[in-house]
C-alpha cells in the first residue's frame, strides 16, 4: 500500500503527464508552438539530474516526477517535428540560453560530484526556460497554459512528499516550481494587466 508522500507523488505525475498530453494535442495540431530549444533541454537536464540524484542516493519515489519531467518535455520536443507549423523560429537569443544551458551540463562531467551536478542540471532547465519565458510574454497565444499550470500544482504537490529536505532531494523540484510559475505569470500577464 502506498505512503501518504507516495500518492502525492503519484498524484504530481499525473498532473504533468495530463498537462503534457493538453500541450502535446495541441502541438500536433499547430495551435501550439514549442520552442525547441526550451523542450530538448528540458528534456535532457531532467534526465541527467536524476542520474546525479541516484547516484548521490536520492529517494526515488522523491524522483518519480523528475523523471516524468523530463520524458513528457521530450515526447513535445518530438512531437514539433510532426507539423511543420507548430514549429516555433529560434533566434540567436534562444540559441545563447540553450548554449548556455548546454555549457551547465557539460561542465557537470567535468565536475565529479553529484551534489554539483544537480545544481548545474537545476541551472541548466532554468535557463532552458527563458527563450520559452519570453516567447509566453511576448506572444501568450503561442503557448497551452494547462501544462504550465498542471506542472506548477504538481511542483507544490511533491514538496510534502521529500523525505529529507537536502540539496539533492529538493533542488531540481524548487527549480520546477519557480520557473514553472513564472511561466504561468509569463502567459497570463495580459489577463492580469502586468506589462
């Protein structure tokens, strides 16, 4: 039977893989439009978190959403392949942030400590995100709100369920939260009259 922090965190992935099929919907029919610079890092800096994680004897059901965060970024990442008008035109502003966030995983090899590594991966997925944050505040019609706000409660959800508040349990969670909810202001700032 399943812990009172275990179903939180079920309840979390199930938010994000929910807000992840809205947006992943949404792309295949050209309504939404990925950046994808944002959605390959995304995908990756997950993954090479949870590796680091393990590695530093993370919990894993404190890890189950992290996985989910990266395998759900990655389906979207492919998924703007699919229909050409989903796609979204990088610029050199989105190239600079994924080089970048690139540079934090890379260096992370160099590094040899996990703890460092779930920083440089937390770093990397913050800074994946601000091509897309700038995108969501400039053109909000762009982007499918559902998966931003999905990911932002599933964030929160998942905060009781860390059994040991560390560096390596936390770090990547708290990074979700803060630019998931930022990107939740990002593409309803018109809605609430923020310039």
């Amino acid at each position: 039977m399943l812990t009172p922090a275990q179903i939180l965190v079920v309840i979390s992935a199930a938010l994000m893989v929910w807000g992840g099929y809205d947006y992943l919907r949404d792309t295949l029919a050209g309504k939404t439009k990925p950046n994808r610079v944002s959605w390959s890092l995304w995908a990756l800096a997950p993954l090479i978190s949870i590796g680091a994680a393990f590695s530093a004897g993370a919990d894993p059901w404190a890890s189950v959403r992290v996985i989910v965060g990266g395998i759900v970024p990655g389906t979207i990442f492919l998924a703007s392949f699919v229909n050409k008008s989903s796609y979204w035109q990088l610029k050199k502003f989105d190239w600079y942030c994924g080089a970048l966030s690139v540079f934090a995983l890379i260096f992370w090899q160099f590094a040899d400590s996990p703890l460092i590594a779930v920083l440089l991966a937390s770093s990397a997925n913050t800074l994946a995100s601000i091509p897309t944050f700038v995108k969501a505040w400039k053109y909000p019609e762009t982007e499918s709100r559902l998966i931003f706000i999905t990911s932002f409660v599933s964030s929160i959800i998942i905060i009781p369920a860390i059994p040991e508040w560390n560096i390596v349990n936390a770090a990547f969670q708290i990074s979700l939260m803060l630019t998931t909810g930022a990107m939740v202001i990002a593409i309803y700032r018109k809605n609430l009259r923020i310039k």
